[in-house]
C-alpha cells in the first residue's frame, strides 16, 4: 500500500529512471517512461506495476525483518547490505524489461505469469541471501 502512495507523487520519476537504465541496455531511445523495442516495431510503457519502486520496498522490509529477528545492531555494513538488496530488486527488473526490448516477439512469456514468476523469485531469492548475510556473525543489540 505505501509503495504505491508514495510512487504517486513521484511515480514518473522512478518509472522514467527505469526507462532510462533499460533505454541504455536495450539501445534504443526512450521518451518519459517510453522505451522502444530493439527491432523499432513499437513502443512499451512502464507502468507503475513494473517499476523497480515495489521490489525496493520489499528489500527494505526484509532487510529490517532480518536486523530485527536476528537482534542485530543497525551499522554502515547492514545498511551497504541494504543498498545492495535494493540494487538487486532493481537489476532483476532491469533485466526482465530488457529483455522485452530486446525480444518483444516474446512479450507475453516475458511479461506474463511464466516471466513475472521467475522474475520474483530471482528478486526473493536475491535479497533474501543479501539480507542473510548482511547480518550473519553482526553484533547484536542490546537486550
């Protein structure tokens, strides 16, 4: 729910900096939150469900999630880990709309419930072991 309260405000800047970073993979000019397909038949849009903003959120809550069950101490280290989860969500999606730029014949097994599933649980599995160890052999708080 919040995800999506705060993506309303600035929802076009998050969805634009996706478009630009898939833009640059795919090599193909991007217009907003526009990118066009390698092979020029068309357009995609990114909309607010393929924003990297969703899959962010979820690394910040489980990297909380872990500091918090582990009883760890927040640090630097705990948050470069952080950074790095949120990075990871945001690589997985990266790829995954790249992937349609490159191959928009495979539009529907890419961006259907096949390309969707593996998509999230690359993003699960990747932050889920960023998490992991950036709060493996940490200091605990205090009790």
């Amino acid at each position: 729910l919040w995800v999506r309260l705060l993506l309303a405000p600035v929802g076009n800047i998050f969805m634009s900096a996706d478009a630009t970073m898939v833009g640059l993979v795919v090599g193909t000019p991007v217009n907003g939150n526009a990118i066009q397909f390698a092979d020029g038949s068309g357009f995609m849009v990114l909309g607010p469900d393929c924003s990297s903003l969703t899959n962010v959120s979820i690394a910040i809550l489980c990297m909380v999630l872990f500091v918090e069950v582990k009883g760890c101490r927040w640090s630097w280290r705990i948050a470069r880990f952080a950074v790095m989860g949120c990075a990871a969500a945001v690589a997985v999606n990266i790829a995954r709309v790249s992937l349609i730029g490159l191959y928009p014949q495979y539009f529907s097994l890419l961006h259907g419930p096949v390309g969707a599933t593996i998509a999230d649980w690359t993003t699960i599995l990747a932050i889920l072991t960023i998490c992991s160890r950036g709060t493996t052999h940490h200091e605990q708080a205090p009790a």
